[in-house]
C-alpha cells in the first residue's frame, strides 16, 4: 500500500509545479499592473519603481516564477494586493468553510447515494425507471438553481434555515451547523444522482456474477448476500465515483458559497478573480489543486484496502 | 464433410447508426425533439422573438404572462420570452464550442494513446492525469480574467480540460480493441495498422462518442450558466440563461416566478441533453447483447395446480424426481421452451449423468432444481419433488431454506464461484452458520470448516480458510466449493460441469473426490456434462438430452454398448478416444 | 519429412519482466525446437501454462521473442515487423479458439473474407475476388449467401468454418490453430476436424495444432510434441505418445484422460490409481 501512496505523491509534485505554472503565465497576461493597484493613481515614480522591484515585476516571467516557486517552499504565498492580508492566512481562514461544505456534502450524497441505489438494484423494473428519471433530474438541474429554489422555500417562505451568511463554529456550533444544511444539501443533489446511479449499475451486475449464485445456492440469506457481498463488490467503482464527485464538489462549491455569500474559497476566488489579484489567486489555485491531491490519496487508499490482491502484496 | 448446422433465424442486419431506432423509446426521442426544437428557436431568435431583448416597459414591470408578453416581462418591463431567446445565443454557442473542442481531443488523444502505445501512451496518459487534476474551473477564472467576460475563451478552456476524460475512455475502449481476436486476426491476414484502425477500430469508436458528447453538453451548459450566473461570461444588459437567473434571484423575496422561468428552461434543456445521452447507452447495450430489443416479462410460471393428482406424487425410492417439466425463456421474439417436458427420477448414493451438447438444455434443468433461473425463465410445466416434498413453484423464502441443507450446487468456473474479497474460511463459515446447524460457538464453526476442508482432501486445512480465492489454484478452488455444497448434508448435489474449465489431470482428482463423497454421504450426484468420458468415468445411471427433449436414459453400460437413438450413437462416435481403437464398441 | 521443413523452431524462448525491482524474468517457453513438414499436421499438447499458446502467438509474431529462431520455409522470421511481417501473410495463417471473438461483428462475412485477398502483394480484381469467396464458401460447407451475412447470424461452428475459410484463402503453407476446435460441441468438433483434414488434402497445408486435449490430436496429428511448463517433454508420432507414452508427466496426462467406454474406463481408473500408489 505504501508504494502507491508515494508514488502518488511523488506524482503530486510536478502536477502542483505544472499548474502553479499554468496559472503563472496565464496570470501574467492580464491586462494591468499590479504595482499601480496597490498604490493607486497617487503615488511617485519613484515609490512605483521600488514596488515594482520588491514585487520582481521588473524581472521575466520565468524568474518571477522561480522567486515564486522558492517563496513557496519557504510557506509564503505572499500578500493580497488589496487588502495587504497574508494569502496563507486567508486561506487559513476560509478553508474551514470550504472543507465543511465539500465533506458535509461528500457524506451526506455517498450515505443517501448508495443506500437509494441498492433499494432500486433489489426492486423491480417500473421503480427501476422512475429511478432514472428521477436520478437524470437531479444531476441535470444545476446546483446554483437549486440552491436558489431551497432557499425560496425553506429559508424565504418557511423561515427554517438562514438564507444566506454563516456563523463559525465556534461562536455557535448550532447556527453553525444550520446555515450549512441548505449549502450541504444543494451541493450534494447532483452527487446522490451520481453514486445511486453508479451503485445500482454496480450491484445489479455484481448480483448476476457466479460467486453470487454460489452463495445463493448455498442458502444464504438475500440480506447477506446484498449488504454483505454483493455491496463489497461494489466497492472499487462506487469509491471511484465518490472520488470523482468530491472532485467536481471542490469546484462546486464556488457557485453554492456566492449564493449563500459564505465566506469560502469560492466567493474568495471568484473577487479575487475579478480584482485581478493575482497572489491570492495563485494560491487559491495552489489551494485547490491540492485538495484535488489529497481526494486521489485517499481514493487510491480506500482501493487498494477493499481490494485483497493489492492489500496482500 | 458431416453435417452442416441449420443457420439460427436470420437476425436484422447489426446497425452502426447510433441513432437508429431511438424513434422507438418515447422518452429519448421527446427530449431529442426538445433539444433540436429550443437549438433552433434560439438560432431563430431574431425572426421569432416578439420584442427586442433590451426593450424596456417600465409601465409592465414584471407582469405575469400576457397576450402580448406570452412569459410575462421581468423587474425592467423587458420580454421574458424574448430574452429567454436571445439569452440561449451565447449559452448554446458555448456549449457548442466546448462539445467541438472536447470531442476533438478526446477523440485524437484517445486514439493516439490507446493504438500507438509505447511512449506515446506513456506521455499522452501524464498529460491526461495533469488535466484531471488541474481545478479546471479556476484555470477558467484565470482565462476570463485576461479575456475579459469571454464566452468563447472561457468555454474552450472547459472543453478542453474536460477532453481529458473522454480520452481515457477512447483509449481504454481502444486497448480492448486492439486486444480482439479480430484485430490479430486481421494483422494475421496481413492489414496495415492504418487500415486496421480505418476499418476495425474508427467506426466501433464513433459509435462510443456520442453517450459522453452528450453527457458533457449537461455538463458544459450548467457551468456556462453558472458563470453567466455569476455575471463573469456576458456584459451586463445582454441577457443570457444564467444572467437571467441571476437577475431573478435578486427578487425572489417579491416574486420567485422568474426564477422557475429561466431556471425551468436550463433544467429542461440540460435534462434532454442526459435523457438522448442515457437512451443512446441503452441502445448500444441493446445491440451488443444482439437482442433485438428488450427482454419482456418473463413468462409467467404455472400455478402448481393438480398437487394432488395421482400421476403428480414422487415415485417411492427415488429422492430426485422430475415429471413433465418444462422451462421457458423470455425473449424479443416471445417465450421459447428449453427444457421440452422432461421426466427422471434419481436415487440416493447414485451418480446420474445429464449429458448434452450446448442448447440441450441440461444446465437450466440444474439450475431450476435450485429455484436459480436467471430473472426470464420460469418452469412453464410440471414439477420437481425432493425427498417427497414439492420443491417447483416454492415462495423463494421457502427455497432459500431448501438450498444448500437439502440440495447444494458446484459450478463450472472454480475462479469465479468464490466472492474474491472474503477469505474462504469467512465464506465457508457463513454458509456452515446458515446451514450446518453447529451447536456450540465460534469454536466449533471453526472446527467444522476444518472438517469440510478435510474432507475434500485440502492438506492444508488451516492455510487454506486463511487464503482469499485468488491464492488458490482452479482445482483447489474447485474443492473449496465442493466443500461449501458439503456443509449443509445436502440429500443432492448437482454438479454443473464441475471439471470443463480445469487440465485434465486436475479433472480426474475431481472426479475420484466426488465419487469417494458420494461412497461416504450416500447422497445423489447430478453430474452435468458435455463429456461422455467423464459419463463414462463417474455416472452409475444418465440421461442424454438433445435441443430441451430427453433422447435416451438409462445405465451407462446400455447408453455406451447399447445405445438407441441416433443421437447418442452420433455423440459416442465423434467424442474422440485416447485409447487404442479395438478396446471401442462404435 | 523430406527437403527443407515449411517450419521450423531452433531454441525458441519468451520471457517476461517481472513486476518487482531486479527480480528474474517470468520464463513462458524455454530452449522450444522443433520442426513441421510440408502437408504435416504436428499437435502441440499441453495443460493450461504449459505456454502452448506462446509458441503459437511467437510464431505469428504477436509476442516478443527473446531467444532463438523461427524459420519459415528455411527463411528467418522470427523479428520481421511492419511490412516484411505483412508480406508472410500468404504463407503463414492462424485460426484463433474462439469463433465468437476472431470475427469483428460489425463486418459482413464476405468483407471478412475479402481480407486476406486484398492486402498488400495482391493482384485479384473485384471480380475474381467475388469468385474466391464463393469457392471458399462451398468448400467449407457454407450456403452462397453467407458472404452478405453479419458473424452474429452463424452458429459456433460455422464460425468456425468461417475463420477457417479465412485461414486457406491464400493458399498458406503453414496454418497455426490454436485450439480451434475447443469451444465447439463434439458433434461440431468432429465435422470441423474433418474439414481441415479435408482442406489439407486439396491445398497441402501444414498445420501446426495446438491443443488441451491429447484425444483430439491422436488421429488427427501425425506427430505430436507433449509440453510441460514451456519446455518439451515428449516428442513422437501421435499413436505412439497416447498408447506407449515414455514421460512421466505424459503419462499422467495419458491416464488421467477419461475414455467412453465405462468398462474400458474402470480399468484405466484402476490403473491410475495404482500407479499413483506406486509412485507415492
């Protein structure tokens, strides 16, 4: 198991060299100029100039770059333009945000996922279809829309949860918790739709395979054989699926934060963007490529302990 | 020359058109009409809008629908209708452009990979796994940070990391191709590697397409919404989908109505797109299952009426019987009988033979005795009977109680009959826990594993019950599972060609195990083969069975120096003999 | 056997690398030398990982090679690739064991058919190679009309008879058959056999047969050459190797082979058993 963990992150390096660069030279075509942006229209030449050279805007791409690459290693992402806030602090303090969001919603589609795609492998064939209709729904309609009409619904009209904002979990775990449902929920719908998909089409065919029968033949009880083996043998593609959705979550979670306005990565990435605040977006990207990292450590973890061949080498 | 076989029923020339009979599933064709119908109204939005989208009525602010506003007009008096129209333009342009650049690379780099291979593969699959990797949405933000509210430039940038995706599937769909038996038999033949990809790989590839295009096209819509949601992909007062949600979700306190509007129309879009990309899987499982169309209901089985009818009770001495038993199968072209009303009686401590060629029907006779017909067949006729009791026609409860304590079941395929992720001591203690009726603890379970591995002569009990299948070889594999029919006591065992996937030096071992089991037991051996050696070798009694009907049956001694029908006579003269040629009786 | 062999093997080897760092390569077929006569059928016998199948897919130049030669009319071919591999096609032809797979589905027969015919160092017009297929056709039992019908259309057998109309369309000194017969029934089997005997009466090919079943080969091949974990045990004409064999593993395989015959098998039974109490 130790192999593929390293061989993974070995692997991580040159993908994080690759996109941080990626995003280097893209940044550096966008039009403006730092310098002037953080000392407005007021400033000296002479103040300008200096900025320019403590920033490395006088030097090459390639070199700002390597300045960048060696900052990084040293744990700085630099500073916002704007705010003059520490970029790793930012992050430090809308990541919690974020991380709620993608594991709330990872947890509650993976529960809701399999467990409705199991019940519909074992039923017959009309909820089978309606099944479908059903599951093509919930990943067809975006997640922005639905997280509009939750909260036209359960916020607006019934008053249940918070419309928008969020409260840290430290200065109340309870409002905490339910200014995430409606975020979690509507990040998770197209999720449940994915892995109940997924799980259905899994167990079905596991379900038709001889070792089945074998255990069929031998008696044992249709729960077993559904919740014990059959599920067990569902395990590679529906971790697979649970990984690439957390993947397409990570993402996902830009449009849910800037509708309920939560102070997450995402509506950070998105003001970032359109500021043109070039260190916070580097790091943000940084931010998010790694998160993508650690969701494939951990799916190539969870493979190679259900499956007995690579676990017993 | 001998025989030619009749041809099966001439099916239907095997289509490659992707699209051809999806007029026949209502569902994917309605949402394929939907998908062409809102493409071309948007594509005709000048000539059928009834207002320009930025005309404004500040007298009509948002009114419901309208004789003169069919949608009804948003918070500006401008034309829901209108907008909804002109607001498809950028978001269907983009979508297009993402599709084009994503079926491209996909396309291109699947290939290339999956066909040339070596180094190649090696650089084009890094490349591959950088692009899954990169937050392709945030490279996006970048994009339209320089390219400034850019459709076009952020929906490429979409596309074209999303490419990755469908590369590995062209490429993965690709390998396989390769690896056919036709491709080598084709580079056999003496085609070139480009001819073989023109005619042997391209066209089964294109068919592969369109599930993802379509797939992607959901996908592709919601984020180029999602970015017009966020104002970042279309300067402010054009309107598009996205935007006009956006702008609706401003006053949803005051009126939600335009929110289901411009929201309503997106979900319909991108769930027509999912519907014609779910409906094309289903056609292409369809045509390589070669059915024709789906399976029907399966046929229903008979009641189990006249129980008590004389002719209907077991015979004495025999604890197998079977009397006019038919099986049917569902098919496209209506239920059709396999097993044609058999009838035969078992003893205990007997091995009976059925003996057929494949489509005699010998397999499914097995597997109905266990009540494990696949979900389209069904016993049309007669009945079975167990140790005196009616076993056909049993509540699947009722069997489940039956299998494995009375009667038990040994597979063909060692390899596969074992579930790979448990280690065979948990299997096998699971069905002596179900079965065995062990008094006493986890002790004793574990002691009666013990004894099972034993008894089918496993050296190494204890290492064994450790292994998970996969460490076992075919023949102990084959053991493992005689073992698992043992736990119960079963009174019969039915052994479907046990031996057909093992050497011939493993099969004999297989062999002597079971008739030694059966010394023991004394219970009855079904033994279902297509080898009359194996008959030769193991059966006391056996039945030969041609096209669902029995033929002959009777002591092997009568079916091997005796035989009646042709048939048998037939089988006997073209199974091939390894022993000197006067020692035969043909 | 007379003048040079139509095939000849010389010390062939395949091996494998081994996953793992610095461990030996797996050894599939090892130090394999043997040679196949003009119109010879020679049968390869052996048990699952026995690498029978290698030396077909060497032969053919599906596997790498890593030592020793194949020679082909007393021609090197063992490395030729690309176009020189191509060009051997009118010589050097295989049917595969699975007639379900060695078709591709989506092609009509005769397109299947006109493969062969159509490749590069050939000179048939349309119409010539239109006649062909119908003369391949009836000579392996097919209706005329075979030639516009999909795979999925034919039985098993017919298939079979199909890849095997392939296999001859060009006349090929060596035809290399991997188990062809294998998935068929036994009445099926029997046909098939009888054609490719046939087959071989007419165009004189030879035929090296590669199989499981060392009852199939024993009328069938002149000469057969037992293998055992890639190397040759065991090496005579046919009758000789199923009724005196000389090596122990032959042996096993000679008695563990069942016969119909019941009274017949009973006693060869008997007799395993005491040979196995024999040796321990």
């Amino acid at each position: 198991m130790f192999p593929i963990i390293l061989r993974r992150l070995a692997l991580s390096v040159p993908l994080l060299l690759i996109v941080s660069a990626i995003t280097f030279v893209l940044e550096s075509f966008v039009p403006g100029d730092p310098a002037r942006t953080v000392l407005g229209i007021n400033a000296t030449q002479e103040q300008y100039d200096a900025l320019r050279a403590a920033m490395h805007l006088d030097q090459p791409v390639a070199v700002q770059y390597w300045l960048y690459l060696r900052d990084l290693l040293q744990g700085d992402l630099g500073s916002s333009l704007f705010s003059g806030e520490s970029v790793l602090g930012l992050i430090g303090q809308r990541l919690p945000v974020t991380l709620a969001l993608v594991i709330g919603g990872t947890l509650l589609a993976s529960l809701v996922g399999v467990v409705l795609g199991v019940y519909s492998a074992t039923r017959g064939r009309f909820s089978r279809r309606l099944f479908d209709i059903l599951s093509l729904l919930g990943s067809a309609v975006p997640n922005f829309w639905i997280a509009l009409m939750l909260v036209a619904v359960f916020a607006v009209k019934f008053g249940f949860f918070p419309a928008t904002g969020y409260t840290p979990f430290a200065e109340s775990p309870g409002q905490w918790a339910a200014g995430l449902v409606l975020p979690v929920i509507s990040l998770s719908i197209g999720g449940v739709a994915f892995i109940s998909k997924v799980t259905r089409d899994a167990m079905m065919s596991t379900l038709g395979l001889d070792h089945i029968r074998t255990l069929r033949a031998s008696g044992i009880r249709p729960s077993s054989i559904v919740w014990k083996h059959a599920l067990r043998g569902c395990g590679l593609p529906v971790v697979t699926t649970i990984g690439l959705m957390m993947i397409t979550f990570i993402p996902g979670t830009i449009l849910i934060e800037n509708v309920f306005t939560l102070p997450g990565l995402g509506t950070t990435v998105v003001d970032a963007t359109n500021q043109h605040d070039l260190p916070v977006v580097q790091g943000l990207t940084i931010t998010f490529t790694v998160m993508v990292i650690v969701v494939n450590l951990l799916v190539d973890v969870l493979y190679s302990l259900l499956n007995p061949k690579v676990r017993a080498e | 020359m001998t025989t030619v076989e009749a041809p099966p029923k001439a099916r239907s020339r095997p289509r490659t058109n992707p699209f051809a009979g999806i007029w026949r599933r209502p569902v994917p064709a309605a949402a394929f009409v939907v998908v062409v119908g809102i493409s071309v109204a948007v594509i005709l939005a000048p000539l059928l809008a009834p207002h320009p989208p930025l005309a404004q009525d500040l007298l009509h602010t948002l009114s419901g629908p309208s004789a003169n506003h069919p949608l009804g007009t948003d918070v500006l008096g401008r034309d829901v209708l209108s907008r909804l129209l002109y607001g498809g333009r950028p978001t269907l342009i983009g979508v297009g452009l993402a599709v084009l650049v994503y079926a491209f690379f996909g396309m291109s780099l699947g290939i290339l990979a999956g066909y040339l291979r070596g180094w190649t593969d090696r650089v084009i699959v890094a490349v591959l796994d950088v692009m899954l990797s990169v937050p392709a949405v945030i490279i996006t933000l970048a994009v339209l940070a320089i390219f400034h509210q850019s459709n076009a430039a952020a929906m490429l940038t979409i596309g074209f990391f999303a490419s990755a995706g469908l590369a590995r599937i062209i490429r993965s769909s690709c390998i396989a191709l390769r690896e056919e038996l036709f491709v080598d038999a084709a580079r056999v033949s003496g085609l070139g590697p480009a001819r073989i990809m023109a005619r042997h790989i391209l066209p089964r590839l294109t068919g592969q397409l369109l599930v993802p295009v379509f797939l992607f096209s959901g996908n592709a819509l919601a984020i180029q919404t999602g970015l017009g949601f966020l104002g970042l992909a279309t300067p402010a007062p054009a309107p598009s989908w996205g935007g006009m949600v956006g702008e609706a979700a401003q006053i949803m306190q005051q009126d939600p109505y335009l929110l289901f509007v411009s929201g309503g129309v997106i979900g319909l879009m991108s769930l027509s797109f999912g519907l014609v990309g779910d409906g094309l899987r289903d056609l292409e499982q369809d045509r390589r299952q070669a059915t024709g169309g789906r399976l029907r209901r399966p046929v229903p089985a008979t009641a189990p009426q006249d129980a008590n009818k004389p002719s209907d009770a077991p015979p004495d001495g025999a604890v197998l019987a079977v009397r006019d038993y038919s099986i049917a199968f569902a098919t496209a072209q209506g239920p059709r009988t396999v097993v044609d009303s058999i009838s035969f009686s078992v003893r205990s401590g007997e091995i009976f033979g059925l003996v057929g060629e494949s489509g005699s029907g010998k397999t499914v006779t097995g597997l109905s005795l266990l009540g494990l017909l696949p979900p389209n067949g069904a016993v049309t006729s007669g009945s079975a009977w167990l140790a005196g009791t009616r076993i056909s026609g049993l509540p699947e409860r009722e069997l489940q109680g039956i299998r494995g304590s009375e009667i038990a079941l040994v597979s063909q395929e060692p390899m596969v009959a074992l579930d790979p992720y448990f280690t065979i001591g948990s299997q096998l203690s699971e069905v002596v826990r179900r079965t065995g009726a062990v008094p006493g603890g986890k002790e004793a379970v574990r002691q009666r594993v013990r004894d099972l591995l034993t008894s089918v002569h496993l050296r190494d009990p204890d290492g064994v019950a450790r292994r998970h299948p996969h460490e076992l070889s075919g023949g102990m594999l084959q053991r493992v599972v005689i073992a698992m029919a043992l736990a119960g006591s079963p009174k019969v065992l039915i052994a479907d060609e046990p031996t057909t996937a093992l050497d011939v030096t493993v099969q004999a071992g297989i062999l002597d195990l079971l008739r030694s089991l059966r010394d023991e037991h004394g219970m009855a051996i079904i033994l279902i083969t297509h080898d009359l050696g194996v008959v030769a070798d193991s059966c006391d009694r056996a039945l030969v069975m041609e096209q669902g009907r029995i033929v002959e049956e009777g002591p092997v001694e009568d079916i091997f120096y005796r035989p009646r029908h042709p048939y048998t006579r037939q089988l006997i003269a073209s199974t091939p003999s390894i022993a000197p040629t006067e020692g035969r009786i043909a | 056997m007379t003048g040079t062999p139509v095939l000849r093997l010389d010390g062939l080897a395949v091996r494998y690398p081994s996953r793992g760092f610095r461990r030996p390569p797996t050894t599939v077929i090892e130090d394999v030398s043997f040679e196949v006569g003009e119109a010879e059928t020679v049968a390869l016998v052996g048990e699952s990982g026995s690498g029978k199948t290698t030396i077909g897919k060497a032969v053919l130049g599906l596997t790498p090679v890593s030592g020793g030669r194949v020679l082909l009319a007393g021609r090197d071919i063992t490395r030729l690739t690309g176009r020189a591999r191509r060009l051997l096609s009118s010589d050097l032809q295989a049917i595969f064991q699975n007639p379900y797979g060695s078709l591709n589905p989506a092609l009509p027969v005769g397109r299947t058919l006109a493969e062969p015919l159509l490749t590069s160092g050939s000179t048939l017009s349309r119409a010539e190679v239109h006649e062909h297929i119908a003369d391949l056709l009836r000579r392996v039992g097919l209706p005329e009309d075979a030639a516009g019908r999909y795979p999925a259309q034919f039985s098993g057998g017919q298939r079979q008879r199909i890849a095997i109309a392939r296999a001859v369309a060009r006349r090929p000194r060596v035809v290399i058959c991997d188990e062809p017969t294998s998935a068929l029934d036994v009445t099926t089997q029997a046909a098939a056999l009888d054609l490719l005997a046939e087959l071989q009466r007419t165009f004189g090919c030879a035929y090296l047969f590669i199989t499981h079943d060392l009852a199939v080969v024993k009328e069938f091949a002149a000469r057969t050459l037992v293998l055992q974990r890639g190397r040759i045990v065991e090496e005579g004409p046919s009758a000789e190797v199923c009724e005196r064999p000389r090596h122990a593993y032959t042996r096993r395989l000679v008695a563990a082979a069942p016969v119909p015959d019941p009274v017949l098998q009973r006693r060869r039974r008997q007799e395993r058993t005491d040979m196995r109490a024999a040796t321990g």
